[in-house]
C-alpha cells in the first residue's frame, strides 16, 4: 500500500481491499455506510469488498450500469432512499464504481444534508487514473453532460488496482486513452514506457498495473492541487475531451474512445498550426496503435459534431477553448483557433 498526499487529495494504492478498513477507521466513527454501485461491478466487487467493512450497519444502492443513471430522476431516488435508511451527518457514502458512480455518488454526498462524507473506490481504469481523483461531482440533465455537479472533496481515494483484472478487454483498452493523455499532458517519457511495456500491460501483469495507476493518479494530484476549481491549469487535463465530447454523444462509442478520437484531432489542429513537429504525432499514433485505440470517427455529422463543442460548459466568452500539444508532454489551452478550421480538423477525422 502506498499513498499519494497533497493539501487537496488523499490517495491511496493497493492490490487488494485488506486495507480499506484501516483507512475508514481512521475517518472516525460512522454509524452507518452506504455503498453505491451499479450491478455490474457489485456482482464482481461487491462480495470481496464487503468482506473488508467489519461491524458496522452497512446498505446498499446497485444503479444500472451506464452514463443514463447520472440522471434527476437516479439521484432523487437515492436521496430518498437515504432519508429511509436514516443516514445521517455521521454517516459515510462509499462509490463503489467506475466513472458514472463515482460522480453520481459524490453528488448525493455532497448535496444530501448540506454534504456527509464520501469515498471513492473506483474500479475502472477511467475512475483510478482520473475521474475518481480531484472531487469533481456530476450529473446530466438532457442532453448536457456534467451540467449540474459540484467539486467535492472525497475524504480519500482508495485504488485497488487488482479490480483492473475483472475488467472486460474494451473498458480496460478504452480506459488507456486516459493513462496516454498523461504522457501528452505532463511526462513525455511515460509514452515511451507505454510503448515499451504495452504487452504487459495489456495482459494486465500486477507490476505494470500498478506503475501506470500511480504514474496518472500522481499526476492528477498535482494538477488538482495546483489548481482545485479548474481556474486554469486544471484544464490540461481536458486534453482530447472538447474535441471528443461532440463524438461521444453522436457516436455512442465510449468515453475513453472518444477521448483517443479527440487527441488525435487535438495532434492533427496542432500540427497545423505549426505547435510540434511530425514526428511527435507519429510517436502519439504509435502509442494509440498499441492499444487498439480508434483514430477516426463515422456516422456522425461534422456540423454537429462542432455545434456539440460550441456547448462545452468548459468554453468562455463564446471560444471553443482547445487543449492542443505545444512541445513534448507540454499542452496548452488555446481559444484563438476558428470554426472553420475546427470544422475542417473534424472533417478530416471522419471515415469515408
Ligand atoms: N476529469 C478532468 C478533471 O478532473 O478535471
């Protein structure tokens, strides 16, 4: 077990759940816990967890898996559950979850009561490396992602990265779109060990596990403590997102793909512009052809593709604001860069 520490986060990383209840312990005296998680990870987590919360009155809510649950009608839902269960100020909610979970559960907590304790177990690659780490809460009204949420501290991240193993191979393959954007944002020799070490990690050897969640959630700790309320520098970690975020929803590919998709449309923006140099985006599509990570979008329409990135909550006086690479493992946010170049990068990265 180790941990990762800052004024703003609290992480720890392990290879089993043996420790979790040290951890809460330490949290004080809950009267009661509440887990919530949807029923894929329950039915392969959930047993295994538990076993690790000794004698205390423990309830569970079990979502459907998916981005739908992050709804009004989930989350009033839960909130009703909460009263009937009489968790209190003293008691502490437990995400137990990927990515959806994770913000959904942050939400209740931070909301129900005015905001009782949360904790983030996350189980996916996305949520250990990125979603479940800097306390950003969220959940979807419509068509607007994220659009109702707040940044809500958990008491601490506990990663159990041995979860990664239960994973099918296309959320784990997805999920490494995030561990890259790391690499492109903050460490350039950390592609190089991507690379390197691809095979390894794909058949998912403990080790490598390992090094790649510390390697990110390190990273991630950083940029949150630098930059909690995502004033400014916070936004590297948007890197592949604005552009991804059009193609997510018209595509109905998952987040990681449309973040893999999106980087590439970032590198493509930047080369024209004269940011880096060629050989810079061979080595990003060399890392991405490792992990079978897609390039290029289909079935969608340019215009809205772009008329989805002009909606971005993350854009200000009316500037699509673009994470592009600058220099290795150095981005930038850029608001300069018009439409109609934009709608050209997009045209470009659709399948014939
Ligand atoms: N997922 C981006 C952030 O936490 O800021």
């Amino acid at each position: 077990m180790e941990k990762i520490d800052n004024k703003v986060c609290n992480i720890i990383i392990d290879n089993s759940y043996k420790n979790f209840e040290e951890n809460l312990k330490k949290q004080g005296n809950y009267d009661l816990v509440l887990i919530i998680s949807d029923s894929n990870v329950y039915n392969s987590q959930g047993h295994e967890f538990i076993k690790h919360i000794n004698a205390r009155i423990v309830y569970e809510y079990i979502v459907s898996p998916g981005e739908d649950s992050k709804s009004l009608d989930t989350y009033e839902k839960i909130i009703e559950y909460c009263v009937r269960i009489n968790l209190s100020r003293k008691s502490v909610i437990i995400a137990l979850g990927g990515g959806v979970v994770g913000d959904l559960a942050g939400y209740v907590a931070s909301t129900y009561m005015r905001g009782i304790d949360v904790i983030q177990v996350p189980t996916s690659l996305l949520a250990q490396v990125d979603s479940s780490i800097g306390g950003k809460t969220g959940i979807n009204i419509g068509n607007f992602k994220n659009i109702v949420g707040t940044f809500y501290q958990p008491k601490f991240t506990y990663i159990n990265v041995d979860s990664l193993k239960t994973l099918s191979e296309d959320e784990f393959l997805s999920g490494m779109s995030e561990v890259i954007k790391y690499s492109i944002i903050y460490d350039y020799e950390f592609i190089d060990y991507l690379i390197g070490n691809s095979e390894s990690i794909i058949n998912r050897e403990s080790d490598k596990l390992y090094y790649i969640v510390k390697k990110c959630a390190s990273i991630k700790a950083k940029v949150v403590e630098a930059d909690e309320k995502e004033g400014g520098f916070r936004k590297i970690l948007n890197f592949g997102h604005t552009f991804g975020h059009g193609v997510e929803k018209l595509c109905h590919i998952s987040h990681g793909e449309a973040v893999s998709i999106g980087m590439n449309m970032a590198f493509k923006m930047a080369l024209r512009e004269g940011f880096i140099k060629e050989e810079y985006c061979n080595k990003f599509l060399e890392v991405c052809e490792k992990y079978s990570l897609p390039m290029n979008f289909e079935n969608a329409d340019e215009e809205e593709v772009l008329n989805i990135m002009k909606s971005d909550k993350k854009n200000s006086f009316s500037k699509i604001n673009l994470v592009l690479p600058v220099g290795l493992g150095e981005v930038e946010v850029i608001n300069t860069i018009s439409e109609e170049k934009i709608l050209g990068i997009i045209k470009e990265s659709k399948n014939a």
